[in-house]
C-alpha cells in the first residue's frame, strides 16, 4: 500500500476563543476589525450579539427592560460614529433571508468617511462578523437615514445607563438580507453570522472618558436563548481523526468490492473467477552454460598444454611443484612436472580415501546408531556404530550434514520401546580401536576448528555449532552425546559411563546415516576431517581390518593397488590428511579422477568412482573453493573448475577436473610444498584457469 499523503491542515474555527466563561476575555467569534489608528475601546463579547450602548447627553432616555423584538426583527451589527454636523451607521447584515421589519424599526446601511468624532457624538460598538464592509468614496458623507422615533433625552444623572439587548435567533430557513444599499457598495453579500452560543457575554460599562469596565448584570435579565441547529466546535484534531477514519473505512471499502466475483470479474481482476484467460505464452529458450564432453573437439595436445602452462606453473610463489594433466578420454599426460614425486597432500588425501570406499564398499552403506537394553530393564546402551553426523537439531533442520539421522528421533524410540522405564544411560564405543588422533598430528588438530578427537559416536561431528563448517570441537564428543542423550530421555548418565553390549540384547531405537555416496559428496565438498576418518575405518572393517587410523590408511592404499592404481612409495597415516606425514604423488591423485572422468562403459571402474566428481568443490561457488578464483588471472575457471582442496602450514594441493573452451575434460593435479598459502593458492588457482582458457588443441 503506497504511504498515506499528509493530512491537510483544515482550519480550526476555534482558533479566537482563548478566554474563560465569565472572565471578561471571551474573545468575540466576528469581530469587525477597526484600522489602529481609530479603534476604539470596546468590550470583548462571547458568542452573543448583545450590545450595551451608552447615550449622551440629548439623546433620549436608556431604557433598563430589554427591549422585545418580533420574529421579523433584523439583528444588525452597527457601529456608528457621527460627525458635528450629521450622524453615520454602520450596518452588516446577516446573509439570513427574513421579512423586513415594520417600519418603525430601523434598519439603515451607511459608511461614512473615516474621521475620530468629538466625545460629545453617539458612538455604538457592536460585534459583526470578520469581514470588513468596502470604505465608501470620501465624496460620499451624506445618505438619507430612516430612523424611528427618538426617546426624551435622559437626566444628567441617568447619562450612562446599562442597557441590555438581547439577539433573537433567526427563524428555521430564513435569511437576512440588506434593506438598503449604498451606490458606492458593490462588493459580494456579506457572509452569514455564525450562530450565537451559549455562553453569555459579561455587561460592560462605557464611561464618557472611554474606558470600559465589567458590571453586573441587571438581576432581571433571562438568560438568551440557544440558538436552535448551533454547530458544535470542532478542532482539528478531531477532523483529522474523522477524516481518517473514513478513508481507512474506504479503503476496506473498496477492498471487499473488488473481491466480490461480480465486481473482480467486471474489471477483469487477476483473481476474478472468470477472467478470461489469455493465450499460454511460449516457454523461454534456455541456454545452457555446462555442456556436456564434445566427442568431435579437438583432441588436446601435450604441446598445447605445455605452452600454456610455462608461465603459471613456473610461479615462485608455488615452492617446490609438482603436477600432471591427463586427457581421461585417450588417458594420455598431456603436462608432465614431477609427476611421480612424493609430497605432502594435505586434505587431498581424501580423495584416496574416498575412491577406495567407493571401490571396496555399498554405494548405499549406511552408518547406524543404536540403543538396546543393558544389565537391567531400567538401563540403556547406545550403541556407537561410527556416525559422527547424528544430528541434535529437531527433526526438518539440516545441520551441515543433509540427511543426518536426528537424536530426537532416537530418544523417541526409546521411550516407546521402554515405556519410559529408562533411569540410567551408558555408550559402547568398542567399535573403534587405537589412539583417537594420529601421527602426524598437531597437539592442537584436535579439539579444534577442523577435528575432534575421533570416537565412534558423535553428534554434529562434534561441533559446537551444528550448522557452521569451521565451529569449535568438543574434547569429548562421546560423553557429549551421551549426557545429551540421557537429558533428552529423562534419564542420567550411569556412573560408569562405557559398557559393552551383550550379544542379541533387546533393541530399543536405531537411527541411519545417509548413504556412503552422499556422505563422501560432503566429506570432499566441506573437506571434513572427522566424517573422512569415519569413512576410513568403514573401509577398515569392510576388509577386516582394525577400526583406526593404520588400519583405515593402509586398507585405502591396498584397495587402490589392487584396482590397478600406482601407489609406489605412498604413505598414508590418516584418512583426513590432517598428518604431515603423509605422502602421494600428483600422478595417483591424477589418475584416480581421470578413471572417475572416462567416457562411460571405457573402464569397468568409473561407475563406482563417478560420485567423486559429485562432491569436488566448484571453483567460486561452493565448498571450499567458493571464496577463491577471484583474481584476474584466475577468473575464467570459475564455474568450470571442480577440485579438491588441500592446506597445511607450507602444503597446497589442488586437483580435479575442468571443461576447455573446446569441449574438453582435462584432469589435473598440481602439489605445492614449502609455500604460503596466501600466495600459493591465487597461484593455483591460475594454473587451473589457463586450463579451461587454453583449448589446447
């Protein structure tokens, strides 16, 4: 709704009221304004049109009565001022149409030119509206006035005398009007004269010096009568609040019109029942940016590649360099750089890890998490069966593990199965063996920011923070879980925490991880240490090997031997490469996505290595490499470049595949050792680049 325009600002007809009933400041509603020079002092009535009139000398005697009016009187407003030699009135008539008085009334409309008149000469103030009466020319001073008979002249002691005069209201539906009108006056009528009010003006005394002074009025005089039909004052406070109140009514107003179907259809509205459909428009062509591998693209040449990478492969900032491409299409090398030499790989070492679950375990493995019954029937047992993604989030929340198994859920299947009987909460973590951090390893690797302590029972990986990559670790993520657990159920956690389950003991819940391609698609994208261990071990205990971190190593380099790999001299120690042990060359990196990235149905072993291309970042948009590829020389692989990262204190990795400009998949890996990570990973980044930038062919 577009904002509301600001209220108009309506004139406030109470704006000349600023006295107290009674005080004698009641300032007067229609006050004939007098040019300074000649206004006289004149008192300050109310609503009223009373009028207190003192006469000189000569002038007839002052009645006390109040004198009685017909219901055909004109009320006038006078102010008179008389020369030596004649006498002028002023008269302003109401715009209230009447009949015109009898004849002995007197009803007279003169203006006579402006001049001070001696104290000697009548001079009336009376209240008239707010609108001053054209001065007449100043040759025009004599008019012919028709005036009734005047009273005897009172007695020097009755020479000021209070006279009260009363208004009568003018009957329902009538006007005044002028008896008489001047040659000079050709101005518009004048305007009505407002109702008179309740309030009743305070009499005041006119001394022949000038002055003005309140008296008392006479005890005999009634109170006027209320004008009939008199409006009630409104300021504009309330007009404003009238006002608005009727637009808001308005706009609802028309808010339910337009949703009535026969209004909605008349106008053809969108949501009208039966607006008439338009023809369905063509759908849009979509162009799309990723193609898929040309068959008829120029094959790349080792030349080709050789030239173009001269320059960004020979970048100091790299250290000690060593790197290959492969063409998976023909499986030739295309760039050869040390290909075979052993460096430190870092978070590389993943992929290792990753390619030989796929190749050794079910796609469709998954890792659970259960809870059975213990010594006694008010005990329970949680199982650890090694998934450290067990999420502590309510059921419809991801933390960074989508399609985690949640503990709500488990908690919920115990005390359906238990009846609520469980009081007491032990773990069995039997399923791992070994030290819970690896050779290789920083004191401070774990807890930190990128590993716990690895366990077989978790939740969130351990994290503080279950929806942030780089949150702190618990210490002790086992008994983390556990008292998490025993809350949740209502339960405490035993005295003696870790007990082994019994064989064939009552199963009270059991949870599910999601599957092992899905897991390693996360594990290669957020490159995370403690889900890549967890990994490791699977493939441990699929080969009947011990659950730890040699026996996950060593079972990835035979897996890999054994599928035809050259694992010459490569030293594994972990399965996350958080060791500084560890050492591959760029040539088994390479050749294990260049197997992932074959044309299908070439080699037996790229179906079951395919997922790893799934979970490689994508160079400035996700994983970790979403805040990378930004410099100039670097830009043209954002989008087309998929690797997997790796970064130690003076070791950078990058390798995976990138799309050339002629349709080509190029497989690379490039290792850096001995260089800083601020410069030798924008350098990286290029070399990766002039990849997808060379064509090559």
């Amino acid at each position: 709704m577009p904002p509301h325009e600001e209220e108009p600002m309506w004139p406030s007809d109470d704006s000349d009221t600023t006295g107290a009933k009674g005080d004698g400041n009641d300032s007067a509603s229609g006050q004939l304004p007098t040019p300074p020079e000649e206004q006289p002092k004149q008192a300050s009535l109310a609503n009223q049109e009373t009028v207190w009139v003192r006469h000189p000398k000569g002038e007839g005697e002052a009645s006390p009565e109040r004198e009685e009016s017909q219901a055909s009187e004109q009320t006038v407003n006078v102010e008179a001022r008389r020369q030596p030699s004649e006498q002028t009135v002023n008269v302003q008539a109401s715009q209230q149409q009447t009949p015109k008085p009898p004849p002995s009334e007197q009803t007279v409309h003169v203006q006579a030119p402006k001049q001070q008149q001696p104290p000697s000469e009548q001079t009336v103030h009376v209240q008239a509206p707010r609108q001053q009466q054209p001065k007449p020319p100043p040759s025009e001073q004599t008019v012919q006035v028709r005036r009734p008979p005047q009273p005897p002249e009172p007695s020097a002691a009755e020479q000021t005398q209070i006279v009260p005069l009363q208004p009568i209201a003018p009957p329902p539906q009538q006007q005044y009007q002028q008896q008489q009108q001047m040659p000079w006056q050709n101005t518009p009528p004048p305007q009505p004269i407002p109702p008179a009010g309740n309030m009743v003006a305070q009499p005041m005394r006119i001394e022949p010096s000038g002055e003005v002074h309140p008296v008392e009025a006479p005890s005999e005089e009634q109170p006027p009568p209320e004008a009939p039909d008199a409006p009630p004052k409104t300021g504009r406070k309330r007009r404003g609040l009238v006002f608005g109140g009727v637009a808001v009514v308005l706009v609802i107003a028309v808010g339910v019109a337009l949703a009535v179907p026969y209004v909605s259809n008349r106008l053809g509205l969108p949501w009208a029942p039966n607006v008439p459909k338009g023809d369905e428009p063509e759908p849009a062509a979509v162009t799309l940016s990723l193609q898929p591998p040309s068959d008829s693209a120029p094959t790349p040449s080792s030349s080709g590649v050789n030239s173009a990478l001269s320059g960004p492969a020979s970048n100091p900032a790299l250290g000690t360099v060593a790197g290959t491409v492969i063409d998976p299409a023909t499986g030739s090398t295309l760039w050869n750089h040390n290909a075979t030499q052993l460096l430190t790989p870092a978070s590389a070492t993943k992929l290792l890890i990753s390619a030989a679950a796929l190749l050794k375990l079910d796609h469709a493995m998954q890792l659970t998490t259960k809870v059975v019954q213990g010594a006694s029937p008010d005990t329970a047992i949680i199982v650890a069966g090694g998934d450290p993604t067990l999420s502590s989030l309510p059921a419809g929340k991801d933390s960074v593990y989508p399609g985690a198994a949640h503990l709500d859920d488990l908690v919920a299947q115990v005390k359906a199965a238990s009846g609520g009987k469980i009081t007491k909460v032990q773990i069995d973590l039997s399923m791992y063996t070994g030290p819970t951090s690896a050779q290789g390893w920083a004191p401070d690797d774990a807890p930190s920011i990128s590993a716990a302590p690895v366990v077989p029972a978790m939740l969130d990986g351990g994290r503080q923070d279950p929806t942030v990559d780089y949150s702190m670790r618990s210490a002790n993520p086992a008994l983390s879980l556990l008292q998490e657990f025993s809350s949740r159920l209502g339960a405490s956690v035993a005295p003696t925490t870790t007990a082994t389950a019994t064989q064939g003991a009552k199963v009270l819940g059991e949870v599910k991880s999601a599957p092992l391609t899905e897991l390693i698609n996360n594990l290669l994208s957020i490159s995370d240490d403690n889900l890549a261990e967890a990994v490791a071990r699977q493939l441990a205990i699929g080969a009947g090997a011990p659950a730890s971190f040699e026996g996950g190593a060593q079972t990835a380099l035979n897996v890999l031997a054994q599928n035809g790999f050259d694992t010459s001299g490569a030293v594994l120690n972990d399965g996350s490469g958080l060791s500084t042990l560890n050492k591959v060359s760029p040539k088994l990196l390479a050749q294990l996505l260049s197997v992932a990235a074959a044309p299908t149905g070439k080699d037996p072993r790229t179906e079951k290595l395919r997922p790893l291309l799934e979970g490689l970042p994508v160079a400035g948009g996700s994983g970790t490499l979403s805040d990378r590829f930004d410099a100039p020389n670097a830009k043209d692989g954002r989008g087309w470049v998929r690797a997997k990262t790796g970064t130690l204190s003076g070791v950078n990795t990058l390798a995976g595949v990138v799309l050339d400009k002629d349709g080509r998949v190029l497989v690379f890996a490039v290792m850096s050792n001995g260089s800083d990570a601020n410069s030798a990973r924008p350098a990286l980044d290029a070399v990766a680049a002039t990849l997808r930038g060379c064509g090559c062919g």
